[in-house]
C-alpha cells in the first residue's frame, strides 16, 4: 500500500498549531502575574488575549492570501521565526503597553501564519477522509492547551513569566522553522485518498465573497469564538474563585484541551460520514448547554466534568470551518477564503475576553460571561441551521460525436 504524504502534512500541521495557537492561548496563566508585575486589572490584561486575536485573525487574511500566491512553506517559514522573536520580546515588557504590543501584536500575528494556511494546504492533499485530515490538524490547538499551559505554569512557579516566555520561544522556533522543510504543495488528483467522484468546485476570490454561504460560515464562525473565547481565558481565574488551588485550576484549563482532542477526532470522524452542517450545529448547541452550566457550578469536580464537555464541543467544531469552505469555494482560493472566516472569527475571539473581564471587574461575577456567551453561541446555532447546500461542480460538457 503505497504511503500518502498527505499525513506528512497533517503531523507537521498538528505540531506547529501545537506551539503557536499553543503558545497564543497559554497567556491565561499568564495572568495573575502579569497582572501583579505590571499593575494591570484583568481587563487591562485580558485586552492582550484580544489583541492577540484579532492581530491573529487579520493577519491570518493575509498568510492564506499569500500562501495562496506563494506557497505555504514560505509563509509558515516567516510566521514561525517571527513567533520566537515576538515571545522572546514579550519577556522584556515593562510596562501593559509594551506587552499588549509585543505580545497582542507580534505574537498574534505570527500565529496566525500556520492555522490558517496549514488547515488549507491539509484540505488540499485529501478528499476521503478530509474532515479527519484537518480534525488532527487542528488538534494541535488542542494539544497545546494540554501542554503548552502547564509548561509555561511549571516553568512560572519554579522561575518568573519573563522565563516561561523565553522556554515559548525556543521551542515555538526549534518546532516550527526546520518543519517547513517537510511541506510540498498538494498535487492535483491526491494518489491516495482521491475518490474519483465528480469535479471540485472552483470560485474566485470576489464571487465567494458575495455568496450568503460565505457570509453564514463567518458569522457562524464569529458568534462560536464569541462564546468560548471568555470562558477558556477566564477559567483558570473561574476556578480560582471556586476555591481551586492554582495547579488545579490550571488542570481545568487541561482538562478542557483533552477534551477538546477527543472532540477534534470524533466530529472529523463524524462530519466525513453524516456531513460537516449538521456535525456543525450539534456541536455548537453541546457547546452553548455547557457554558450556560458554568454559571451554576462552583464544585470543582462538576468544572472538571464540565471542562472536558466543553472543550469536546468547542474543540470538535473548530476544523468544521474549514471542510465547509473547501466544500463551498475549492482548493484554489482555500487559503484566502479560509483566512478571511477566521479573521471574522478572531472578531469574536477578540470580544468574548474582554468583555468577560469588564464584566467581572464590574459586577465581580462571571455569571454574566457565562449567560451573554450561551446566548451568542445559540445564535449561532440558528444560523447554523439555515446553511444551504454547496453548489454543485461544474462539469465540462462532452465534446460531440
């Protein structure tokens, strides 16, 4: 049986979502000591987690369009060294300012070169087993929550946060550099997962634009980072106020990203047997009954059991996006299309963060948070739920006879 590098391309995606949305979303336990060093409130810190997204999302735009134009390796190449620099830089802030630029801008912004551009180039190489493809390439993601936050939190309480930052660093740049060495683009029939049915879908960039399916999938996108993107970065405080000790709120935060792995699997494994749309719709309502849960629950074993439930869900539905832009647009603008849902979508992941801080340095409580998030993701079950079908391919008519 003759190997598909197609699976190259998938471990070498997982391994750089790892370290770099890895490194992204390990601000959380970040800060309490940030916060303390630089006298900033949970807002004032949260608003880094936002910057960072929406640098991440913005820029995101751009790597896929110039993945597109150039090819991935050169991309992911930039955006990799670029990431060591900016967590290198980020443990030198002295001030909020310093670490919302250095931190928020650099570091957000280089993430964004693999996500977006290494999720489209792994929907090129496959047509079966597509959604599993890119459900492990997303797991990286997942994969850094488990690892990427305990490392930072030992490395923090055996040194400082200005150490942890430097260890991100190294190994944000001794992962992602050489690896690009392994990336090829995708041929045009993939030898071993080709189906052999039909055509491919092909669109430029304007007419996918105007399409509303566009337009659903970026605001499905945008309402699910809404939702979730509060409660990840806000549950290690969450559970702190619960009573939780700092290495067990820390676990939470664990917790979810193993959940979150599960979730990647099962929901690929899902959406390539019943369809991307409706796997879609479950798992944003699985995700919306346990956020609304969060505000109910202040024992921690039920967080823990709720932690997992919620990663599972949130984590599951993440590569979704992507299967149904390559359904929608094809392989030809994957990289500009997919990076401009996710910009959208860093909109939300932006908002959910700040939003839960402000909320809590107002009200001390996270219970709004909880409530105003569940709502958002409900809505993007409706909107969900109104996905019309891909067009069909075009088909070159038979020359006559």
């Amino acid at each position: 049986m003759r190997f598909h590098y197609g699976w190259v391309i998938v471990a070498f995606g997982m391994a750089a979502s790892c370290v770099s949305v890895g490194s992204l979303l390990a601000l959380s336990v970040f800060l309490a000591p940030v916060s303390a060093e630089l006298g900033a409130s949970q807002a004032g810190i949260a608003s880094v987690f936002s910057l960072a997204f929406l640098a991440m999302g913005v820029a995101g735009f751009g790597w896929g369009a110039l993945a597109d134009r150039y090819g991935t390796r050169i991309v992911v190449l930039t955006g990799g060294a670029l990431l060591g620099l900016g967590l290198l830089a980020s443990s030198r802030a002295t001030s909020l300012l310093e670490f919302q630029i250095l931190f928020g801008g650099i570091v957000g912004a280089a993430a964004g070169s693999t996500f977006a551009p290494l999720t489209a180039l792994t929907s090129s190489w496959f047509t079966r087993n597509r959604g599993l493809a890119v459900a492990l390439v997303s797991m990286g993601m997942g994969i850094g929550t488990v690892t990427m936050a305990p490392l930072a939190g030992a490395v923090i309480e055996a040194y400082d946060w200005r150490t942890a930052l430097v260890v991100l660093a190294g190994l944000a740049t001794a992962v992602v550099v050489p690896g690009t060495l392994l990336l090829r683009p995708a041929p045009s029939q993939p030898a071993s997962d080709a189906s052999g049915a039909g055509g491919d879908v092909s669109m430029t960039v304007g007419e996918a634009f105007r399409t509303p399916q566009f337009a659903a999938i970026a605001l499905v996108f945008f309402c699910c980072c809404a939702a979730h993107s509060g409660p990840i970065l806000h549950m290690v405080s969450y559970a702190a106020i619960c009573g939780a000790s700092p290495l067990t709120a820390t676990g939470l935060l664990s917790s979810a990203g193993a959940g979150g792995l599960v979730g990647r699997i099962v929901m690929g494994l899902v959406a390539d047997r019943v369809g991307a749309k409706q796997t879609l719709v479950a798992g944003l309502l699985l995700q919306s009954v346990a956020i609304v849960l969060y505000a109910a629950t202040r024992d921690l074993e039920w967080l823990y059991v709720l932690s997992i439930c919620f990663g599972f869900a949130y984590g599951g539905v993440m590569p979704l996006y992507a299967v149904l832009i390559r359904e929608y647009f094809g392989a030809r603008i994957m990289g500009t299309a997919f990076g401009a849902v996710t910009m959208v979508s860093s909109i939300g992941m932006a908002l959910g963060p700040l939003a839960g801080g402000w909320l809590y340095d107002n009200y001390d409580s996270y219970v709004g948070m909880y409530l105003g998030a569940a709502a958002i993701c409900l809505g993007g079950v409706l909107i969900a739920a109104t996905f019309r079908p891909p067009p069909a391919p075009a088909v070159a008519a038979a020359p006559a006879t």
